[in-house]
C-alpha cells in the first residue's frame, strides 16, 4: 500500500515556499501565492465521470495534488510534473506514493513514457496550474498538442486563469481542433481565478461531475 501523503504544511508555510520560488524566478513561477483549496474545488468539480487517472502540470506547493487524492485519485494513477526544483522535491516529500516528474510541460509525452504512469494507458484528465496566458502561441501549442497526446478520446484538459479571458489563443484552438468551455470563477483566490475547460471537438461530450446526476 502506498504510503499517505504527509499532513499539510500550513497555509503560512506554503505561501512562503512559494513565493521564495517566485522571487528566484518570477516568470517560471505563475504567481505570488500559491492556488486556494476553493478554486481546487471548482477544479475538481469539471472532473469527467469515472475520472480515474491524472496528470497535473506546475504542482507548485501541492495544493491540486492534495484535493485530487482527496477526491478520490489513487497515488499511482496521479503524475505530477513540475518545472522548478526545490517545489518537485517539496512535492515528493509530500506525496510519497504519487509520482513526482521534475521537467517541462511541453516534454509531457517524453516524461509519461518514462515513468511508471505512462504503462497503464493514456490519462483522464490534465489539470493544469500553468500560466498558459502569459506564454507565447508556439509554448501554448506545444503543452496543449503534448497533453492531448497523453489523453484518452474523450479526456480534458482543465487549465484555470486569473481573470475572465481564455488564456489559449484562438489560433491554437482552431490549429489543435480543441473546443473551450468556461467554468466557474473563484473569486477567494488571491488573485480571482476562473476555470476552462479544453476538449477535442471532434470527441463525445464529456459530462463534468458537478453536472452529472
């Protein structure tokens, strides 16, 4: 059995990691403070039924990752890649039992078939933590175009952005042949977050838990 993720740093603590991280590297680190557990909730909330194994891109100081195990997700069917160094070796202090990928979003493929994630088939869902507004078209093609190569037909990438606005450009959407659907908007996030949703147009409509009956 795998072993429990740790007790939570508390809320001081993790808001101090990272945002040492962000002085280090502010345009590696999205934002000042880490995502709140409301906006994880909204998150969680556009799971697809049934949703069983999850990728999570930029698992910061592991607030996505708590609420996923929380949710339900098993350890071994959880990857977590995060970009910045100190934060993936918070998270494999953290999370034992999930695996932790230290590398790039637009390398996803590569990381998934290297690990162990990657032998038992394609994944449910992506969630994404990154700050896919600030990127350029080519960055935002590329983690797009690698994530929907790690989902099975009917998964969906779920990215939230702080403000109203998709964060992906049209031209990406149209290139990848992805479909846009807005979620909810947290506004006790630091700062407001709203949530989207990326699916392949060409795919089954995929039913969100928070509208399944």
């Amino acid at each position: 059995m795998s072993a429990p993720p740790t007790p939570p740093r508390s809320p001081r603590s993790a808001r101090w990691a990272f945002f040492r991280e962000w002085l280090k590297s502010p345009r590696r680190t999205s934002s000042v403070s880490p995502s709140s557990p409301q906006l994880a909730r909204h998150m969680i909330a556009e799971l697809p039924e049934r949703t069983r194994r999850v990728i999570e891109l930029g698992g910061g100081t592991g607030v996505f990752t708590r609420a996923l195990l929380a949710w339900g997700i098993e350890p071994g069917q959880l990857l977590v890649v995060e970009l910045n160094t100190t934060l993936a070796a918070l998270l494999e202090r953290d999370f034992p039992g999930v695996e932790i990928a230290q590398g790039n979003a637009a390398e996803l493929e590569a990381l998934v078939a290297s690990s162990r994630f990657g032998l038992d088939g394609p994944a449910d869902a992506v969630f994404s933590g990154l700050g896919l507004l600030a990127m350029s078209q080519s960055v935002q093609r590329e983690i797009l175009a690698a994530s929907f190569g790690c989902l099975g037909p009917e998964g969906c990438f779920i990215q939230f952005t702080y403000g109203h606005t998709n964060p992906v450009s049209p031209q990406v959407l149209t290139e990848l042949g992805l479909h846009v659907r807005r979620g909810a908007t947290t506004w006790r996030n630091l700062p407001p977050a709203t949530v989207f949703v990326y699916t392949r147009s060409r795919s089954v409509h995929v039913v969100p838990r928070s509208m399944a009956g």
